[in-house]
C-alpha cells in the first residue's frame, strides 16, 4: 500500500506540474493586458509601465514562469489583480460551495443511477428498462442551461419549494444539485446497467444461489460489488469534473464556486488567480483518481495494491 | 452500498452556507456582475461607481441628468484659472463616527496622486501642483494649468486619512449607507447610515446580489427574490417583465452612445466615402424598432447627448438612404461588378464581442450592408481578445459603445492625435490638425460659451468625416417592484436615489437573503 501511494505520489506531481506550466504559457500567449484591465483604458501610460513592472509583468516569460514556480513550492500563488488579495484566499473561500455542490450533484447522481441501473437490468427489455433508456437520453442531452432555468420555473416560480439562486442552506443546493447531477446519473445508470448484466451470466453467481442464498444477496453483494468497479472509475473521474466543470451550473443558480471564478479570472486577464484555479482543478483531479483506486480495493477486496 | 450513506451528514454539514435575515425594510437589487474593489480611490468599473456614491460622500456627486452637484461641499470658489477652493460642511461624520475634514479630503486625492499607490484614476490629476489644507473644513486645489474638467475629477469618495491601502474591507465612507458586507461575486449589504448628514435613508438596508446569468435575473424578479433591476434586462425580456404583478418597468432617455468605428488606416475604410456610405446603409430607426424593442433612441449627435450641454445636434445626418450609399461607393472608386448580382464591392472585417445582443445587431447590419454591394464578415471575439484587437488597430470595423459620458472634454481623449492607444482612446488613429487645435484650446478655455462653440465645431468636423457612424443612444430601463417609491434614474446609472425611496404601505415582498 505505501509503495502504492509513493508510486501514484511521483506521478501525481508532474502531472500537476505539467498542467499548470501548459496553463501558466497559453494564458500569457492570449491576448489582452491584465495592467490595462486593473487600471482602466484610461490610466497613464507611465502608470501602467510601473505597474508592469510592480507585478513582473515586464520581465521575460522563462523567469516569470521560474518566479511562479518557486512561489507554487513555497505555497504563495501571489495576489489575485481583480480582488487583490491572496489567490490562495480567494479560492479557499470558494472551495466549500464547490465541494457543496460536487457532493451534492455526486449524491443525487448515486441515488438516481445506481437503483435505476439494477432494476434495468434486472427487468431486461421491459417497459421499466425502456424507460430507464429514456430517461439516460433525456439526461445527457438536457443541456444544464435550459434543464437549471426549467427546474427553477418548476420548483422555485411554480411551486415556491426552492430559492431560485445563491447559496445558503440545504434548499438552495437541491435545484443546483439536480441540474448538475442528471446528466451524471444518465451515463452511470447505464454504465450499472451493462456492467451488471455482464456479471448477471457469470457462474459464480448460480454457485451462491446453490448455496441458497437469496436473490437479494446474489445480487447485492456478488454480482453488483462486482459490476460497480467500471461505475467507480467513472465516478471518480466525473467527481473531478464535477469540482471544476460546473461553471454553466454555478452561474444559472448564482453558485460561488470555482468555476465561475476562472471564467471572471480568463476575461480579467487575472494571471495568479487563473493558476491557481488550475492547480486546484488538477490536484483535485488527481487526487479524487487516486482516492478512486483506493475504493477499488475496498469495494473488491481481491484487488491489492504492490509497490 | 450503505456506507455510501455516509456522505449525507458530510453533504448536510457543508451545506450551511451564508444565510440570514436582514431586520427592517430594504431593496434587493440584482447586478450582472461582479465588483472588483469599492475602494473610490481604485474603483473603476462601472458597478463599483454606481453603487460609490451610497457609500461614499465626495465633494461633488453627479445629478440625475449627469450634472455636477455639490455634495460634502457646503460652497466652492474658482478664485483664478488654475484655483478652486472648497469649504465642506460641517459635522459630517464617517461612518465610524470620525469627522470629515479637509486633511481629509486633502489625504484621499494625495494618496490617488502618489504612484507608489498605483491608483488607476492618478492620470485625472495630473494637473493638480498642489492641495493645501487652508483650516479644518477648507482646502484649496490649485493646479499646474488650467483645465476646465477639473471639477468632474472630485467625484471621488473621500475617505478618513490614513486609510489602509488594497485590503479586502474598502475604507468606511461618509455616505448615505454603511457597508456590512461584501463577498466578491456574490452579494453587496449595505445598512443605513443614521447620522448621515442630509438625513437618515428611509431604508434600513441595500441588498445588492450578483445574478450573472440573464435568465436567472428575469426569473428572480419574477419569484421575488429581487426588487430592482437597472439596465440588465435584455430588450426581448421587457414583455415578460411588464406581465409580473406588482412590478413597473421604466424607462427613461439615456447617453449610453452606440457607434460604428473605423480604422482610418485601411485603404477601404480610411476613404470618407466608404463611411458615409456605411453610415447611409444602416438603418438604425428600423434596428431599434425591431431587434431593441423601442429601447434606444436614434443618435443625431456624436458621441455626446442631447442631455450634455456640449452637445451639437445640427451636424451632418446619415439617414438611411441606400441609393445615397451606392453612390458615395461609387465616387470611392468601388463599383459594384455586377449590379444586384452577387458579387460584392469589397468585404470588409466587422469585430464585435461575443455578446449576443451585440451579435443579432451585427448580423442585421450586416444584411443592410450586402443591398449596397459591400460584404461583412461578423467576427465575434471574447471581451478581452476583441478589446486587444482594437486598441492595437487590428481591425477594419468594429461596434462599441460609450458609457456614462458627461464630460465633453472626452473628445480629447477620443480624436486627438495625441491620444491613440495606449495614451487615449483615438483607437482609428483619426488624425486631423483643425480638431487637434480645436480639443487644446478648448482645455484651456475658462469660458463655457466658447467652450460650447468650439465642441459644436469639433462636433461637425467630427460627423461631416463619418468618423463613427452613429447609431443609437440607449434607453436606462429599470424594473422596479411598485411598492417602492421615489426611486429616480440617473442618466449614468448611478444608485444614488435608493438613499431616497421607501415603501409604501410598509409592505415588502421579503426581507430575507437567500
């Protein structure tokens, strides 16, 4: 297991590295000037040249680029140029409501796909199977633009159940959960689905039914422990996505999240704050894969992991 | 499976994001965006200057038409051309009880003109020599040389003396409210100053929340989780706006200035006839007819309003006339090859954003243009690549829009040759000595009556060339819940009269934040 950790360690660096210097080039490589965005179109020329050279902006992009790594290893990201403050700050404050989120959206994608998924293929071919079809195609071709405003007209103009936007208490997470959840749900129920009809024909299964366990059992703990490792992988990977990619979601429902602080953080030209967006979306990444192939061992106990 | 359970009370736990209730009676007011800084002295955006002055007291505040007003000025004097002095009222407090004087006033304007500050607004004081403070409520500005916009340069919030530099909480202001709280990109709270010094808001607290998304905006105004919406209501969601019980939309003339630019540069567009014909083939009575709904009003002027006192109504006019337009292509040296068929005079490149008002607009004109032989490729880009692209020139056309403009001396700015990017906002390199002439000596005159007649000059020479083609001033349009009463527009788009409305009958939809 330790030999495991050291090894997925020593990749987990350079792919984090790898993604934050592909970052750190292409956003300087686009046009636009983050001085004249703090500044304004109207500020003097001198200013700006002071500026510049205030936030090493006027050096050359190699020993910018040597400045901010050494910053990433010292655990200083430097000011955001929109908030000036901490970018480390800025992003910490929005790390709760997009984790908020993530888990919710996780959470209801869980419980729609999982069950939705058994019972699909357990009634194979059946109008509950048709209809499981349904709604997977519903799912991910409902795009969260339209399903969020059709849920808050539903729920929150409708029948008054939930805010329509912002964060705070539970009831605000449903709407927001739901519209980032459904499309998940979509691919993992039918990822549960395959998978579990795949291990539906396997022998090991008649082996315990013979043992005269009950259907309940065969299907709960033989055959879907087993049908749920290709569903982790794509959980684990869809959760990092879901951390980092619900920047349509959060702003329909007015979400702070990360999300949309990269969006303002590319049209402001903010360098710092666009970095460390990206470093937190990739360590998060890799770590939510790594977490995900230590699930795999605790939902099949005969993987094990070798240094 | 059931251990996945486990993550509900986590989920339950992280749920409990900010929530509240604010006591009394307020207004919930929706933004399309976010604030960077409410610090007057780094404040730059739009946003943070219309909500400014609820904080902030300055010694002069623009009216209702864009007019200046003395505010923590009790009176002020020009004694000569280059010195303005002002006393200030007496008794005004900061909101942490502190008085307002004239160290001051003289503090917030020192800091902004000190470039170890980097204040982006130190350029508007580039004529100030000095501030000296005369007593405890007078202070005298005395400046380098004349330069009769000064005035419009203390619009400034003044803040107490010492007040630290680039921290989360801005400085405490002496206005009408008190900030309470501020999370970027989520939501503003202002509370009710008592001792603000024109009297107490009859409010009790501002609540301003950040709704990026069009849709979310309509639809929180119409579930009520908002009471005001200023000029962020798209002109297709006015209909659906004015069906919501209980809820007014206003509208009112605005100086917001939509114009076509060119680059003066390019061997097609830098021809005066090729943008007298544009200008001829546009028809922007129509464009506001149909794709603005009646929200903007054809623009007669350039770049000012009739609401300016600057401002020229008798120059050239480009009324929609596309045999004219033909002809003025015709006189450029570009015939068109085949008559209506479909070879085109030339093509030209169109730049826009990827707004999508901005891009139905482009499209429209882009048809307008095809029935005079001249082909348009609409290229919409993201803000801050577009905005690149025009200030270094690369473009041949391109649609922007003027905001807020009150000082006439923006001419300066937008015409002299003094003034291409990065030193000003002349981004068509438009260069032509009459009207250099004509922007310096009107800087230097004290007098408003040659000041005018030299602006309506500019003004002509500026239309007569087809400099921009001008297309529309845009409406301010507010959505407002009918409770509330005494709310005003301000041409600007400032928030200056929530200081002043209150509710009628004492009823208010809610006074919970979300």
């Amino acid at each position: 297991m330790r030999g495991f950790f050291l090894r997925r360690s020593a990749i987990l660096i350079p792919t984090v590295m790898g993604a934050i210097t592909l970052v750190f080039f292409f956003i300087h490589m686009i046009p636009g000037d983050p001085v004249e965005v703090m500044l304004g179109e109207t500020a003097q020329q001198a200013d700006k040249e002071t500026l510049r050279e205030e936030l090493g902006l006027n050096l050359p992009l190699h020993i910018q680029y040597g400045r901010f790594i050494k910053g990433v290893v010292q655990g200083d990201l430097g000011d955001s140029y929109f908030y000036r403050r901490p970018v480390t700050r800025v992003i910490a404050e929005r790390v709760p409501a997009t984790i908020e989120l993530a888990l919710a959206a996780f959470l209801v994608a869980g419980i729609i796909a999982i069950p939705l998924g058994i019972v699909s293929a357990l009634r194979e071919g059946t109008v509950l199977d048709n209809a499981s079809v349904l709604f997977s195609l519903l799912g991910v071709s409902m795009p969260n633009f339209w399903l969020g405003p059709l849920l808050i007209i539903l729920f929150s103009i409708e029948l008054g159940w939930f805010p329509v936007s912002g964060r705070g208490g539970v009831g605000s997470l449903v709407l927001p959960a739901i519209t980032l959840g459904t499309a998940l749900a979509a691919i993992l129920s039918r990822m549960t689905r395959s998978s579990l009809l795949e291990r539906l024909g396997e022998d090991y299964l008649n082996v315990a039914r013979a043992k005269g366990l009950s259907e309940w059992k065969v299907i709960m703990k033989h055959a879907l422990r087993n049908a749920l490792i290709p569903v982790i992988t794509v959980m684990g990977l869809q959760f990092g996505a879901l951390l980092s990619g619900a920047i349509i979601t959060e702003n329909v429902f007015s979400w702070p999240g990360i999300g949309t602080l990269l969006i303002n953080a590319i049209e402001a030209r903010d360098y710092p704050l666009v970095q460390g967006c990206v470093l937190f979306i990739s360590l998060s990444y890799v770590l939510v894969n790594l977490l995900t192939d230590i699930l795999y061992g605790w939902v099949d106990p005969r993987i094990r992991f070798r240094g | 499976m059931s251990r996945f359970i486990l993550i509900l009370p986590l989920l339950l736990l992280l749920a409990c994001g900010p929530s509240g209730t604010l006591p009394g009676k307020g207004i919930r007011v929706g933004l399309d965006g976010s604030i960077s800084t409410l610090d007057p002295r780094f404040a730059v955006g739009a946003r943070a200057s219309r909500i400014g002055p609820l904080i902030y007291s300055s010694l002069f505040q623009l009216d209702e038409k864009g007019r200046l007003t003395p505010d923590l000025a009790r009176t002020w004097f020009q004694l000569d051309e280059v010195t303005y002095l002002f006393r200030l009222h007496k008794g005004v407090c900061f909101h942490d009880g502190r008085e307002v004087t004239a160290e001051d006033v003289q503090a917030t304007f020192s800091f902004i003109m000190d470039p170890r500050n980097g204040s982006p607004k130190r350029g508007s004081y580039e004529s100030v020599r000095r501030i000296e403070v005369i007593d405890r409520y007078s202070v005298r500005f005395i400046l380098k040389e004349i330069y009769v916009s000064f005035p419009y340069a203390l619009t400034v919030g003044i803040v107490p003396k010492g007040s630290p530099f680039r921290r989360k909480s801005p400085p405490v202001g002496s206005g009408p409210f008190r900030l309470q709280v501020w999370r970027p990109g989520e939501e503003v709270v202002l509370v009710a100053n008592p001792n603000y010094f024109e009297g107490r808001p009859r409010l009790d607290w501002v609540h301003f929340r950040i709704l990026a998304n069009t849709t979310t905006r309509l639809l929180e105004m119409k579930k009520g989780g908002i009471d005001l919406l200023q000029n962020c209501v798209p002109a297709y969601a006015v209909k659906f706006m004015r069906r919501i019980p209980g809820v007014r939309v206003i509208k009112e003339r605005g100086i917001t200035y939509q114009y076509l630019g060119y680059n003066m540069t390019d061997p097609i567009v830098g021809h005066k006839e090729v943008r007298q014909a544009i200008s001829h083939a546009i028809d922007s009575d129509a464009i506001i007819t149909h794709t603005l709904k009646g929200l903007a009003v054809e623009a007669d002027g350039v770049v000012l309003s009739p609401l300016n006192w600057a401002y020229e109504g008798d120059v050239s006019r480009y009324d929609y006339d596309p045999k004219r337009a033909k002809e003025f292509l015709d006189a450029a040296g570009f015939p068109d090859p085949d008559g209506d068929g479909p070879c085109m005079r030339f093509s030209l490149s169109f730049k826009t954003s990827t707004d999508m008002e901005s891009r139905e607009i482009a499209q429209v004109i882009k048809g307008y243009l095809k029935r005079v032989g001249v082909g348009l490729e609409v290229r919409s880009f993201e803000w801050g690549t577009f905005f690149d692209d025009i200030k270094k020139g690369n473009f041949q056309v391109y649609s922007l829009r003027w905001i807020g403009v009150v000082d006439p001396d923006i001419f300066y700015y937008l015409f002299h040759s003094s003034s291409f990017p990065p030193n000003g906002a002349n981004r068509g390199r438009y260069r032509n000595p009459e009207v250099d002439r004509l922007l310096e000596e009107s800087r230097r005159s004290a007098d408003k009556g040659r000041r005018k007649r030299l602006y309506s000059r500019i003004q002509k020479i500026l239309a007569e060339n087809a400099v921009y083609t001008s297309l529309w001033y845009r409406d301010n349009l507010v959505v407002i819940r009918e409770v509330f009463k005494g709310f005003q527009i301000y041409a600007g788009g400032e928030y200056t009269s929530l200081k002043d409305i209150y509710i009628e009958g004492g009823e208010v939809a809610s006074s919970s934040r979300p």
